[in-house]
C-alpha cells in the first residue's frame, strides 16, 4: 500500500517577496500576457509583506527564469504540508499528483481582456515552478519518477471550473484516469490538500476521494499565514458525514438494501443507534421483497395483529407500487398495483364466500349477466372473475362506485394486454392511463388504488401510507437519520 499526497493549486501556493526583475520578465513575456500585458503588476497582500500575481502570470514570467529568480519566490502553504511530512515520517508520500487548471478552450481572447477573467487564475502554466519546488524538497529521482502533474481541462463551450457539477465530472474521469495510468489504486492511502483552487475544485476533490477511498483519506490542511498549524484530520470524519448524506438520498429512493450496505460501514457512538437502523433495515428488505409475513413477524407489536387482518397485504402492495413508480420502476409499479386490488378480491373470497368455491370456479346461486350479455351462474376464482363474484355477491353501482367499477371493466382488459407488451409502459403516464387516469395526476391513481381497496375491505383509511406499515417504518428511519445529523 502506497501513501498518495493529491495536492490542488491557485493563486496563493505560489508568491513573491519582491519585485526585482519583474519589468524585464513582463516585458519579455507580452505577447504571452495578451491582451493585458500592462495590466498585470505584483500586488502586496494586505496581511503580509509578500507580493501576489495571478497564477497563470505567475508562471508564464517566471516558468523559464526559476534559476535567476528562485530566491524571490516563496511558497507558504507547500512549505507548511512539506515540513508537516518531515514531523510526521509515517506519512510521507510515495507519490505526489499536483492538480493543475487549464481554461483557455472556454475563455477566448476578448473574455482575457479582463485582468479579472479567470483564465489568469489558471495554475498550468505553473507546472516548472512546482517541479523544482518538490525537487528540492523531495530530490531529483522523486521528481521525475514520483511527480505527477494532471490538469482539469474543460473543452470548448463546458462550464468553467467555477460551476459544481462540470468540475465534479472532469475530478472524476482524472481520478479515473490516474488509477488507469497506475498514479494511485483503491488500495493506496490518500492524503488530500484541498485549500487552494476554486471552491468547485476543493469539494469535488473531497467528494471524490470520499467516494472512492473511504476512511483511507485523510487530509492535510494549512494557513498561508501561520504555517504552524498545519495539520493532518481524519478522513473518517469527512467520510461519515458524506455517507449519512448518501443515507438521505438513500431513504428518499427507498434503496434499502443500499442503505444497509453503508450502515454496516459506518463507526457509530453507540452501539443502540446502529442496532435501530440495522433492525429498521431488515424490515425494509423484507418489505422490499415483498415477503410481508416475514415483514410483520421481524416488525412485532402491533404489526403482529395489523398483518392478522385478512386485507392487510393488499395495502402493502399498493405501497410498495407507489415506492416503485417514485423509483420509475412503471412496469413493476402496474404489476404492485394491479395485484393488490385482484389479490384483495381473491382474499375478499376466501373469507366471505369460501363455500362458495368449487376448485377453481365460483358457483352463484342465481343467473350473473356477463358484459358481453351472456348469463352464467359459474364465475373463474380468479382473475376478473373475481370482480364479477364481487358485483354478484356485494353489488357495484357503475355511478356510486365508480372506482371498482372501473378496475373491474376496464382495467382488467388493459392489464392483459400491457402485460403482454411491456413496452406499453414507458412512464408514469402509461401506468395513470392504465388505470383509467388520463389528467396524469399520481394523486388520482393512489386515490383510485386506494378507494378499490377500501370498497372490498370496508376500510377508511385516508391514504395508502396511512394504511401501510412499512411507511411508518420508512418514516423511522428518516427519524433515525434525522437524530444523528443534526
């Protein structure tokens, strides 16, 4: 396992004590420093005595004269990491990957016009600089074998590296990069100078690392003015904290079995926190799995009589077809949704007219008129026989009870044929349709779910959530979460 230092540059790594010589390296750097090339001076800091220019200019007048003016420039943060390595052997880097800026593509020379732009921000042209500067701390074999330099380089009409999410994708494809070229490998330790660059730069270099290298980050942090507080700060820290945020986004998908994968890596304080959230979770997978008896069982207390209940399942199942719309799951989101109303008047049967059943047909004792006129006292125990047992049996009013009405005579046929042409559901709207919903409104389809399985069960409940028990259990856990963050 190799010790990687990942170090970010700007403006401030590297600065000057005077200005001696600066006319004459300006001036034969002009046509380099267009269109600003008498713009550009050494400009005193207000809480030091050293002097600043803009990286870019920094090192297109100086890249080439380092022999001349070396013992001008001075690097203070570099100098705070470097002596911090020296104090603290067992960190020392085996590779350093120095990362660089580049935003000529994006910036053309109008927009360079302003001193402010910044393309004169840009740390690429600073590369010589730093290369001597770690030769002369780390020696000349390191540097040339050991010494990395990699460049965030956005194309041609891309944001800026001022903007989070553009910065975020070029970090990633350079780590991507870096592991391809063999610079660094998940098994390596990392350690993470972030401070200097854009902030866009100095979080998605955070973020990444977290991702990719867990708790094996950590992060080396210093003041520009007081190099004595240099110091190294766990990554586990930074790393638990970005993994409870992963945990909301998580819960909010209902990825449970995600969930429990982080929660198995987190170090909580005690010990009770991740027993509740690894218990919450076993419900939820269960749930997930649509074991559901298993579900109540592990759940106990109340969810031991809620699931004794002989419609209970069925409104487990509208739930769980409501989470798989939210998670664009539509084919599975019909699936849920339709078995739960067929499941409860399959349920419905069992319980209240089990002597009517003859194997697999329903026996009426008086003629049922059919849709198609024909008349029958023998119905299917299954399927949309189901629903003409409930018309026979219980009675739907096409007026009153419009919602069952509409499973009953159209959704059915519907269901048959989408489940024989699954492309038939593409998105939400072709679930909403398939139930008879045609204002694309998921509020109209829940209500419609539920008013159908209320209708059978002779329920009121005002809400499948109200009616499900794992949404509560869904809510405990963003409890659960809530506690710890905050």
């Amino acid at each position: 396992m190799s010790v990687v230092w990942i170090v970010t540059t700007g403006n401030s790594d590297v600065k000057l004590i005077d200005e001696t010589g600066w006319g004459d390296l300006r001036i034969k750097k002009m046509e380099q420093l267009y269109p600003c090339e008498n713009e550009f001076s050494p400009t005193p800091e207000s809480n030091s005595d050293l002097l600043t220019l803009p990286a870019r200019v920094m090192g297109i007048a100086y890249g080439d004269a380092i022999e001349a003016h070396w013992d001008r420039l001075t690097f203070p943060l570099l100098d705070g990491f470097c002596q911090e390595f020296k104090t603290d052997k067992k960190n020392k880097p085996d590779h350093i990957i120095v990362l660089l800026t580049d935003q000529e593509a994006i910036f053309d020379d109008y927009s360079r016009g302003d001193a402010a732009c910044p393309y004169w921000q840009d740390t690429y042209t600073l590369q010589p600089i730093l290369k001597h500067y770690f030769t002369q701390v780390f020696g000349e074999k390191f540097a040339n074998e050991k010494l990395e330099f990699s460049v965030l380089k956005p194309q041609q009409g891309a944001d800026g590296l001022d903007d989070w999410d553009a910065t975020l994708t070029l970090v990633k494809a350079e780590l991507a990069r870096w592991e391809e070229n063999k610079w660094i490998s998940k098994g390596d330790r990392v350690i993470v100078s972030h401070q200097a660059g854009t902030p866009a730069i100095s979080s998605a270099v955070q973020l990444t690392c977290l991702i990719r290298f867990g708790k094996k980050v950590q992060f080396l942090v210093s003041s520009e003015l007081d190099p004595d507080k240099t110091k190294f700060l766990k990554g586990s820290s930074y790393f638990e904290t970005l993994q409870f945020k992963k945990l909301e986004d998580l819960l909010d998908r209902h990825d449970y079995s995600g969930m429990t994968s982080i929660v198995e890596e987190i170090n909580f304080e005690g010990y009770e926190i991740k027993s509740r959230l690894l218990h919450l979770l076993k419900l939820a997978n269960f749930w997930n799995a649509v074991e559901f008896e298993k579900f109540a069982t592990a759940m106990g207390g109340a969810a031991t009589s809620r699931s004794k209940e002989w419609w209970w399942s069925a409104y487990e199942s509208a739930y769980l077809a409501v989470v798989r719309l939210k998670q664009e799951n539509t084919v599975e989101a019909m699936f849920h949704s339709f078995r739960a109303v067929e499941g409860l008047l399959s349920m419905w049967c069992d319980e209240f007219h089990f002597d009517k059943k003859e194997g697999k047909k329903i026996k009426l004792s008086s003629d049922f008129t059919l849709p198609s006129g024909n008349k029958t006292r023998s119905l299917n125990a299954y399927g949309q026989g189901l629903y003409f047992a409930l018309e026979a049996f219980k009675g739907v009013d096409v007026n009153s009870d419009t919602d069952i009405w509409n499973f009953g005579n159209k959704v059915f046929d519907k269901r048959n044929e989408l489940f024989h042409k699954l492309e038939g559901l593409q998105d939400k709207n072709s679930v909403f349709k398939a139930w008879e919903i045609f204002n694309d409104s998921e509020e109209e389809w829940k209500a419609r779910v539920l008013n159908c399985l209320n209708f059978i069960s002779q329920e009121e409940f005002k809400s499948i959530e109200e009616a499900s028990l794992m949404s509560q259990v869904h809510k405990d856990l963003g409890e659960v979460i809530k506690k710890i963050t905050n």
